[in-house]
C-alpha cells in the first residue's frame, strides 16, 4: 500500500482535492456516477467541516494515513429484497433505494472489505471505528474486521423502545441494531472516555446495551433517511471515542447525523454521500447546526463565559 502524505491544514483536515461546488442551502446536486470526481458541496474552513458528494471508497482513497481520530460508518445494509415491513401503522416495502440492493454475499462482502480497508488506512493509533447494522450485514462487518486485523472491543446492542410490530407474525419484532466497535489492531492504544461514559449513567459502569427513542420529528424537518440514527446515539459514541477538535468521519453520511453531533460537540468532520437528496438533507441539518455553533461561541466569547 502506498503511503500518502501526512494531514494537511487545521480547516480542511482530510487534505482532498476535491472540485468545490456550488453548496447553498436548498442545492439540488446531480448525482456523481461512479467515474466522476467526487465533489465538496459544503466546507466550512473555520470548524473544519466538510461535506463531499461521491463514492466513499474514491473519496477516502485520496485522504492521508492516519488522518482520522474517529469513524462512524452506518453503511448498506443489504435489506432491499422487496419484502414488507410496517411504518406508522401502515404496510410498506421494505426497500430502500438501489444502493441498498444485494449483489450477492459474495459480492457485498468485498465492498465492506474495500470500505474498511480505506478506514483502516485512514485511522490514527489511537482512533477506533464504529459500524452500525442489522442481521443482514453485521456478520459480514464482523468477520470482515477480523480479516483485515482489526482488534473488536464490543459489541454494543442500540434497542430502540418502540419497534414496528412483524407483520408475518412468524419472527420476533425487530427492536435493536448492533454496533461494532474496533481499534485499527490488537497494539494499537484506542482512546475512551471511561470516566465521562459513567458519569453520564449516573455514576455507574455503562454497559453495552443502550435503550435510545428513535430520531423525533425535528430530526427530519429536512427530510429523511430510511435508515436515520438519533442525534442522542451519535452524541454518546462521538464523546466516548473523541476529544474536541478531533476529526470525525462518517463515509455513508446519509441525512447528516453525524456531522450533526461532531459540530455539536465541538469536533472537525468529514461527511460523505453518494446520494443527492440525502446530501441536501445533511447540508441543511451540518449547516443549521454550524449557525447555531457559531452563535454560541460568538456569544461566549462577547461575555466572557465558559
């Protein structure tokens, strides 16, 4: 593997030459087909927030080793085989777009090798990676981790209070998603804010099963994802996993959620999506949010307080 250069500046982290675009609220994008040259459709030098429209695998094949302190990856999870589910009370198709259409084992799993492999490259000593998924490609994130000599540190159990009931009534109703959490490998020194995750559970050890509503209306103003993670999820892993001003990276950015929680909390982040209408979503909610970042720093720095 070759080695490529080392980070670049403190407002554009990830080092890309990436084409900028035209990236204002309410932009349509065109989709990228798998030949074009990724595009930046939001940075904000100054936070160091970048929102890139493209193919994760080329987007992260042009980054720098060990660039990144933290990644959350909520990748496809294979499910779209026309079958049915419930939303709302209502029967609809489980189907979720062509980028969530099996090509086979096979085949899917040599796409979650390409990815990890890039994310492993990707990630500092002291960063760790965490993957979140169903039944239908979490066994396949897994063994893929242990392949490319990931070390695994847990496996975190996301239950979510109240599932959509099995409408064949022959399983029992999906109410969780697992997260896999890992270091590049078995040496490596990962950090973890022990001591933060247990204040936060009331003075007690958290475990590994974490019982988080599923996101609220506000969280979709924008739109939506068929697969959208809470903010409240995506706050505790990127406080367990991160210091401030680290950068984050999460390769199947989706409606932002990610971007959402690292500028909320004061880290740098890196967010990319191949799909149009998921990207105008996340340059809505990163965008709001980085206003809102903004505002309170400026007015802390104006009276003085912490």
């Amino acid at each position: 593997m070759t080695k490529r250069a080392k980070a670049h500046s403190a407002d554009d982290p990830f080092g890309l030459s990436v084409a900028e675009t035209a990236a204002a609220y309410g932009a349509s994008p065109k989709a990228p087909d798998q030949t074009a040259a990724p595009e930046t459709r939001f940075h904000d030098p100054s936070l160091g927030v970048k929102l890139i429209l493209g193919d994760c695998i080329q987007v992260m094949a042009q980054a720098p080793d060990e660039c990144v302190d933290l990644i959350f990856a909520d990748p496809p999870y294979f499910l779209s085989n026309n079958g049915i589910t419930c939303h709302a009370g209502r029967m609809v198709s489980v189907n979720k777009g062509k980028w969530d259409a099996s090509k086979g084992v096979a085949a899917d799993h040599e796409f979650v090798l390409n990815w990890l492999t890039e994310c492993r490259r990707l990630l500092r000593p002291h960063g760790t990676l965490w993957v979140s998924g169903t039944l239908h490609i979490i066994y396949s994130v897994g063994y893929a981790m242990q392949q490319l000599g990931y070390k695994i540190l847990n496996d975190i159990v996301w239950e979510k209070p109240n599932p959509p009931p099995h409408l064949a009534c022959r399983y029992f109703a999906h109410s969780t998603e697992i997260i896999l959490w890992a270091r590049k490998s078995d040496k490596a020194k990962h950090y973890f804010n022990y001591a933060l995750m247990k204040e936060v559970n009331g003075g007690k050890q958290m475990k590994n099963v974490w019982r988080i509503a599923a996101p609220d209306s506000g969280e979709k103003r924008y739109g939506k994802h068929p697969t959208q993670k809470p903010v409240k999820l995506l706050e505790r892993i990127v406080l367990a996993g991160s210091r401030e001003s680290d950068l984050v990276l999460d390769p199947f950015m989706g409606s932002g959620t990610t971007g959402v929680a690292a500028v909320r909390l004061g880290r740098r982040f890196v967010g990319v999506e191949m799909e149009p209408e998921f990207m105008e979503t996340a340059v809505k909610r990163v965008g709001d949010e980085i206003g809102e970042r903004k505002g309170s720093l400026f007015a802390r720095a104006t009276h003085g307080t912490k």
